[in-house]
C-alpha cells in the first residue's frame, strides 16, 4: 500500500480549497529544519505562475503519485457514455469515494469489512477507477443494472475507494438522489448536494473514515477534479505536502507541492502550486 494521507480537496477552475489531512504515523520531524521559515512569509510561499519540470523535477513523486486503476465496466466504456461527460449539454456529477484509515497507520492490524455499493434514482453511474484496490477487493462485474455499483473491499492499514460519475438526461422536476451503503457507513445525498461537496466522517473509534468528494461539471480550462497526496511535518510547527490532480474522470492529470506552518505574525498558513503532467502550470 502506499503510504500517503488522503488530501480533501477539491478543484474549481484555478482556484483550490484543502481540507487538512493527517500525517502517516510513521512521518519524521525535525524541528531543526527552519529553511521553509521565509517562504511562508512570502505572498504564495515563494511559488511562481511558472511552467515546471514533470511532477516538479522529482522522479519519486511520478513513481509514487501514480493513477489508479481503470474499470472496465461496459457502461462506462460505452462511446456515447464518453461523449456525455464531454458535452456542455449534459449534466454530470463526478464522485469519489474513500473509506478506511485515510491516515495511513503502519500499526493497524484488524481487517475492516466495507463490502458495499453506490445506487443512484436517475440518470447513469459510471464507474471510473478503482482506488488502492488489494487482490482480493473487487468491484462486483457484471453490474445488476445501470443505475447501481457494488463492490467487495476489507481495509486494515490504509484505505480504498471508487471515483464515479452521474450522467443525468433526466429533464423531470424530481431530484434525483445518490445512496451509499457500506456495513460501517451508510448515506443518502440528494444531486444538488453532490455539487461542491466535501466531507470526511469518522466511523469507529479506532479512526476509520469515510470521504466523499463530488460537484457538477463545469467546462472551464484545467477545471473539475481533485487532489490528493499525503502531509509531511519537516520541523516542530511545519512542513511540506506533495501529491497528484486528479481530473473529473478520475485519471491522473497532475502533479502538487507545497509548505505549511506559522508565519512570522503566528498565522497557520499553507501554500501549494499543481502543474499538469508535462509541467504546466495550473493552479
């Protein structure tokens, strides 16, 4: 498993919102490591709106940050399936969906059952990829219909997860509703919800969560996805964070940095910059 934290973020045209996740257990301080210190006093931590090397010049960070894995269920890989979530007429929720320690946590040993499914009232759900999925976790092919997923996935040190999309023709006045059902977790959003949504819910005691993510299609240059990485505290009150932008399909489509800590006047602060994957400035 990889041993990064998921990020909460959300990303609508150049503009991004991080919800703050949480450090691996297993993550090294150094309170001597005072160098990002005047970045973070800097207007954007010292980032630039220039191109960059792929993932920033760091041939880890491309082998660590790398996609998830492609599904490959028939709706989904229908052709006009694809010209939906393209067209500027058709509404389109994308949702991705992550359940168990979602900070990484080496010392963990119970295996935690999250066999469960998606079900939406209108439209089509289409699955897009599988998250961290082990050997044994799947997602239940062939579907009973186009309108449900389902999935099998037990979790112990880390967690797994599903990015979806909604395709919704449907003109009637009745809104349609999304439900999630896992044995640890189960909940019902309504459409307009799912736009700009993100939520991250605890479920036991022993930290496990559920994160949901979703919003409606916006045509916009390098809009709609999300990014997800993992934080790093490098010093006492401090550190960086590094990760990947994900596109509303669910592919990789990017890399991130970034610094947080307290500035000079004692605020909490962070600063973070996303390129494409040829290096292309994006946010």
């Amino acid at each position: 498993m990889k041993n990064y934290a998921i990020l909460s973020l959300l990303i609508f045209a150049l503009l991004a919102m991080l919800i703050v996740g949480g450090c691996s257990k297993e993550t090294p301080t150094d309170p001597g490591n005072e160098g990002e210190v005047t970045e973070l006093d800097q207007p954007y931590g010292g980032f630039s709106t220039s191109d960059e090397l792929p993932a920033f010049g760091d041939p880890v960070m491309i082998a660590e940050f790398e996609d998830d894995e492609a599904v490959s269920d028939p709706i989904t890989l229908d052709p006009s399936f694809a010209n939906a979530i393209d067209s500027t007429t058709v509404n389109a929720y994308f949702v991705r969906i992550a359940w168990g320690l979602l900070d990484f946590d080496s010392t963990a040993t119970n295996s935690v059952n999250w066999d469960g499914s998606a079900t939406i009232t209108r439209g089509t759900l289409g699955i897009m990829k599988r998250i961290l999925f082990e050997p044994n976790d799947k997602i239940i092919l062939p579907r009973p219909d186009r309108k449900t997923v389902g999935w099998a996935s037990e979790t112990s040190t880390h967690f797994d997860g599903i990015a979806l999309v909604i395709i919704d023709r449907d003109t009637s006045n009745v809104e349609g509703q999304l439900t999630i059902t896992t044995p640890l977790y189960s909940r019902t959003f309504s459409y307009s919800e799912l736009d700009s949504m993100d939520i991250i819910e605890t479920v036991t005691a022993e930290g496990h969560q559920v994160s949901i993510q979703a919003f409606n299609k916006k045509i916009v240059p390098f809009g709609g996805g999300f990014l997800e990485g993992r934080w790093v505290k490098t010093r006492e009150r401090g550190g960086i964070f590094q990760g990947r932008w994900i596109n509303r399909i669910g592919t990789r489509a990017g890399h991130l940095k970034g610094i947080w800590g307290i500035d000079r006047n004692g605020k909490k602060v962070f600063f973070g910059k996303y390129v494409t994957l040829n290096g292309q400035f994006a946010g």
